[in-house]
C-alpha cells in the first residue's frame, strides 16, 4: 500500500480509468456489475459501474452511456486506449449482478442481476477481452476494488467478508 | 440530461402532502406496536440522482436494514422503510423482547428476527400506501414485503431499476418517523419513490395541473 496513491471511486452508472500507484473502487454493487478492463503490462485499468444491460432498453432521448453495458464498455476501452493501453492487452474482470430481494413472482427488472452479467460477457467477447475471473449473483451487496498493479480485484460483501479474484 | 426539477412549488407541497399523510398513519401504526409515542419530521422531496439517493442514507457501503414494497395500480412505484443496522437491533428487542440480535450475520437467523422486521416494515409501509390510497383515491396495489439486510447502495439500488430506463434522477419523497421520548430512540425512513409517470396520476387525482 503506498502512501501517495489514490484511490478513484466511481459512482453508480459511471466510469473512470487508473494507473499505478492509484487503484480504483466502486461501492455497493447489488444487482450492478462492476467491470474491470485492465493491461497489466501498462499497469493501468478502467471500471464501470453498470446498472442496465442495454442501451436499446433506454426510455430516454439523451441516454447516459455510462448506465448500460454494451455503451459502457465501448467508452472504457476507447478511453483505455486512448490513455496508451494496448487493446490486444486488455483483460477483465467482474463482480456484481446479485438479487438483492427474493422475490416470489417476476417482473423484469427483479431479474437485472443476471441480465446485466450476459450483457457484459456479451459486449467483452466483441471487443475480444478474455474474462479472466468473476464473481456473480448470490444475494449480497459487494464493494469491489482493483489495483492496476497487481490485477487483483477485491471484493467485499457484509456477511461473507472478503475476498480476492 | 433532462429539467433536474420539474415541479412546481404547488406540487411540491402536493408530494409533501402525501408523505405526511403516509408517514402519519404509518407512525401511528408504529406507536401502536412499540406502545410508545412516535414524532414524524416534515416531509422532505428530492429530485436528485442515483449517487445522491445512496447519501440520503449514509452512503452506498453503508449496512441498512430496508424492507422494500413494490406498488402496481394506478400509480406504480417503491416504498422503503429504512433502518440502521442499531436501529433494527432496538426495534427487533422491543417487539420480541429478544436482546443481542444479530442481523448482519443471519444465514442461520431464527425466523423470529427476521419476520418481526419483516412484519413491522409490512405493518408500517402498509399503513403508509393505504392512507395514500385513500388520500388520492387512486387504486394503489402493494406487494408482498421484501427484506434485505445489507449495503444501502446494493439496496437501493434494486428500486431504482424501473425508474433508470427513463431518467437519471429519482423523485424521493423521504419522512423521517422516530420514537418520540429518548434522544437515541428509534428512527426510520420512508422513501416513496413514485415512477416518473406516476407524479402526473398523483397530482391528477388531488386536483393539480400537470403543468403547475
């Protein structure tokens, strides 16, 4: 742990991207995805907090990209890049996607969590980002942190205390 | 991104209206469970976004104890009645009269701990939703109680769901409830968080034009 390096907190359906010494974290994910797109060798990594799965479902005219997966992970990857990543380094990570009530009966949006983890799966393969590691579903809340320079990606829940993918 | 508040004063103090009807009834229900006297604060109505909804509450990592109530009918949307972590303790020992309740921990839980919070959220959100049915006349058709012990942001967010396919702002109608005669007594939250297209319906039946 360095004393100097910052951690970037990103909201719910938001992004941002590090590089090390920082490490950047989003807070209570519950049927949320957290995606982490990283290139170790530049030690730099993005994460979005992503609520929907698809940016087609919006009921919006001016749709904020950084809420769907497909329109979150396009802006990460071109961002990464942009900041000197190289794409066929880039790998991910993710967390999130739980149920968070046990609902009896169904309507769509109490099935989001497993919804949204498709929609991230989906959108890396395009872009041909190999999933390195997830943890998905169950019904706890999680608050998940990466370091760019290790590539490890913390995660901690309230019940099942901590651990690292 | 889209007006942040499309309101008028007169429907704010309509949507006020309909928390202190709500909470009202539902603090007396409350008053009547614990045997104790319960204060309501004023209403307050927030048109804020979703990172701003996970403060309301302390922040996104914060634990809550939140029973959430899922509204159809005529003006659909999400009633939570929100407890801190202490808060649940209090009120789950003054209903079952049960000390040391562990809440954070409850895979193995007895039954009794988590269907008295259950039943107080059931009690109190339901008290909440009828007087705002009778208050409107509109047919409101609330769910089944869901409890969730955990992050606020994982919480809350499960009710912002419906409400993010078509904005980036919620509508919050929060009323704070709390056990009148201790200073450290138990307080709650209610959250009424109506669908964008229910503000219209709401105003509609109390009378007040869409447009303010």
């Amino acid at each position: 742990m360095g004393d100097t390096a910052t951690v970037v907190k990103v909201g719910i359906a938001d992004l941002n991207i590090v590089s090390v010494p920082d490490k950047i974290r989003t807070s209570g994910l519950g049927s949320c995805i957290g995606v982490v797109i990283y290139d170790l060798s530049n030690q730099m990594a993005g994460l979005a907090h992503v609520m929907l799965p698809d940016s087609a479902m919006a009921k919006q005219d001016n749709l904020n990209k950084y809420k769907y997966a497909d329109t979150a992970i396009d802006i990460l990857v071109d961002k990464l890049i942009v900041a000197g990543a190289e794409k066929f380094a880039l790998k991910a990570k993710m967390a999130g996607g739980a149920q968070m009530f046990q609902f009896t009966s169904g309507n769509d949006f109490m099935r989001i969590g497993p919804r949204n983890a498709a929609a991230v799966e989906k959108r890396l393969k395009f872009h041909r980002i190999r999933l390195i590691a997830k943890d998905i579903g169950g019904n706890s809340g999680r608050t998940i942190e990466f370091d760019p320079e290790t590539g490890k990606l913390h995660i901690r829940t309230i019940s099942e205390g901590e651990r690292v993918i | 991104m889209e007006e942040k508040n499309p309101f008028s004063l007169v429907q704010i103090d309509v949507l006020k209206e309909i928390g202190n009807i709500g909470a009202g009834n539902a603090a007396t229900s409350m008053s009547r469970l614990i045997n104790k006297k319960v204060d309501m604060q004023v209403p307050s109505v927030k048109i804020i976004t979703f990172d701003e909804v996970m403060e309301l509450v302390g922040g996104a990592e914060t634990p809550v104890a939140a029973v959430m109530i899922n509204i159809e009918g005529e003006a659909p949307g999400k009633v939570y009645f929100i407890l801190t972590i202490e808060e649940a303790k209090s009120l789950i020992t003054s209903i079952t009269g049960q000390q040391d309740v562990d809440l954070l921990n409850n895979t193995e839980q007895d039954d009794l701990v988590v269907s008295a919070v259950k039943e107080t959220g059931n009690i109190l959100t339901g008290s909440y939703i009828t007087a705002l049915s009778d208050f409107t006349g509109l047919l409101l058709k609330p769910s089944v109680p869901y409890l969730s012990v955990d992050m606020a942001g994982a919480v809350l967010s499960a009710g912002l769901i419906d409400v993010s396919t078509v904005t980036d702002y919620a509508i919050i109608i929060d009323t704070q409830i709390n056990e009148g005669e201790t200073e450290n007594g138990i307080k709650g939250n209610f959250l009424f968080l109506p669908d964008p297209d229910s503000c219209a319906r709401l105003f509609h039946s109390l009378g007040i034009q869409n447009d303010g």
